[in-house]
C-alpha cells in the first residue's frame, strides 16, 4: 500500500474530485511541500490523467487556498506563516464549536460510537510518541467529530481546515502537545459529550484549539 501523501496513477473512471482528493492528501504529508511548484504534465503523467480534469482539479485547491496562482508562472502550494495557523485555528474553532452544538442536540450515542475507537487510535499513536501517527489519529477524531454534526458543509469546511493544519507542523512542532496531554484533551471531549454537559463540550473545545494558539504566540511572538 503506498504511503499516505505519496501520488499514485488513478483509474481511468476517476473524476476531477478524486485526483483533488490526492493533491490534497500530497500537500497534506508534504509530498507536495510548501513553495513546490505543480507541472501540469508532470503530474498528468504521475497521475495517469489527462489535463483537463487535473486542471479542474487544482482549480478546486485554488480555491480552498491550498494552492495559489502566480501569473505567467503557474501555480504552486501555499506556505503558511505563524499569522496563518493562527487564522486556521480561529477558524476550526468556529465550525468544531457550532459541530459540538449540533451534536449535543442530535444523536450523542452515536457521536459516542464513532468517536471512542478515533479515540482509541489517538491513545495507541500516543503511546507509540509518534508524532505524524498522533498528528494523524489527532486530525481523524476532529474530522469525526465535525461529521458526527451531519452537516455536510461543516465537513467541507473542516476537511479544507484540516488540510492546513497539517501543513502547518513544522510551524507547530515545539507547541504540539506532549502525548498524554493531548490524549486528555480528548478524553475530556468524548467525555462531555457522553455526560451532556454542552457548556462544558464548548469550553473544551475552545480551550483544546486556543490553547494552540497561545503557544504559538508564545513561541513565535504575536507579530509573527
């Protein structure tokens, strides 16, 4: 099985939607790393497709702003300052915050099924320590969470946020929490939900995405 982030021809019946779903997920581990300019025939050739869907395809990460456009140069993948992880966790903040609302007067039992083995995920990478396995159980229980409030366009919005949030780890590596502490964090998370302590849900999860934040700023400065 290839490795997560690494290109692979896709099949002949593939839609412009599943080719941006492989750029995404090679920005994503940094196989297409920040500054990395995209060669529309050296990835029709990598991906076995023709032009015409691959461009529509990066059209579509243009538009997420995973990739920016420079004219009579190309396109090229976005590079993500500390003021913009700042705005990436803003923004989480508010899809996560309105998700954990419409979770708390949805179906809980179900939140609870699907979120307990994201959890488990996140405590076997953290007692692993290794970061990309926790960064990737970490990211699988949010992502969980926003779908648990079935609320398509959240999801969208959270797949896109998401997205730059792992591009932003070389950003965050001093910051990341330490394994047992994120483990907490989340714990605490399912835990509320299971108790149906909104109040308690939201301040959770504010604290859990600003506490990043903070040490960013902490590390970098606010006028980063």
């Amino acid at each position: 099985m290839p490795a997560p982030g690494h290109l692979r021809p896709v099949s002949r019946r593939s839609t412009a939607e599943l080719i941006a779903d492989q750029l995404r997920s090679a920005i994503m581990y940094g196989t297409l790393a920040p500054g990395d300019q995209l060669g529309e025939a050296e990835l029709s050739s990598r991906l076995g497709v023709s032009r015409g869907p691959l461009r529509e395809a990066m059209q579509r990460l243009v538009q997420e702003g995973l990739l920016r456009s420079e004219r009579h140069r190309g396109l090229f993948v976005c590079e993500l300052t500390t003021q913009d992880v700042r705005d990436v966790y803003v923004a989480r903040l508010a899809v996560e915050r309105t998700a954990c609302e419409l979770i708390m007067r949805g179906n809980r039992g179900e939140a609870l099924a699907r979120l307990t083995p994201a959890l488990e995920a996140l405590a076997e990478a953290a007692r692993t320590g290794d970061r990309d396995a926790m960064s990737d159980a970490d990211q699988d229980f949010h992502r969980t969470l926003v779908s648990c409030s079935g609320n398509g366009r959240l999801e969208r919005m959270a797949q896109t946020l998401l997205v730059e949030t792992r591009m932003c780890l070389t950003v965050m590596q001093k910051v990341y929490p330490e394994p047992g502490e994120l483990l907490d964090e989340h714990q605490r998370i399912l835990d509320s939900i299971v108790e149906g302590d909104e109040d308690r849900l939201l301040e959770l999860i504010a604290s859990h995405l600003m506490d990043t934040v903070a040490r960013i700023d902490a590390e970098h400065g606010t006028d980063a």
